[in-house]
C-alpha cells in the first residue's frame, strides 16, 4: 500500500521497526511515509475522546493507540482502500518471476 498523501511505496524495511506509520482518513487505514510525516496538514481522523491521530482501523471498528477508546467505523465510509495504478500488474509480475510462470 503506497502513502495516502504523496504515494511513495514502501520498500522491503531494514532491521528494526518500520518509519512508516498507520493513520485512518475518512474511515480507512492509510500508510503515512516518513517524509508526509513531518506534514502538519495530513487531514486524518481524530479520536472523538482525546483527540489523537494514533488510530488503526480494522474489521469496522477505529481504535485509538493513545487512549484505546473502540468504536465502529461510521457507515458511508471509504469500504475499501484503492489500490496505486499499476500496482497489481507489478504484483502480478513479481509473482510470476517467483514462480516460474512464463507469460
């Protein structure tokens, strides 16, 4: 999944914890970059409780990593996160050259 804002992809990580962290917008879980990071204008959802962008959003539910304050995930929200353009083709790719597949 690329970062929602400025769509760099995340490559395979180093040792160690990953730069790149988690946020929801708009009802859906997005990868924040470690450049996009630094940006005070990223637009995320906030915990209705304290007020914190730390929030992971999963199975219809949003929790907030600062207060861990649950609730379920508003109805219209984005159901599905799209996928970056191209992005399965090179998947795609990938998989055949593991597997051996000729195209």
């Amino acid at each position: 999944m690329p970062c929602f804002s400025c769509g760099a992809r995340q490559s395979d990580p180093i040792r160690g914890a990953s730069p790149w962290k988690r946020g929801v917008r708009q009802e859906a879980q997005v990868l924040i970059c470690p450049d996009c990071q630094r940006a005070h204008d990223l637009d995320l959802d906030t915990c209705s409780t304290c007020g914190s962008v730390a929030l992971i959003c999963r199975l219809g539910e949003v929790e907030c990593r600062s207060c861990g304050a649950v609730r379920p995930a508003r109805a219209g929200g984005q159901a599905a996160v799209s996928c970056a353009p191209g992005l399965a083709d090179e998947v795609e790719a990938a998989l055949n050259r593991v597997l051996g597949r000729v195209h």
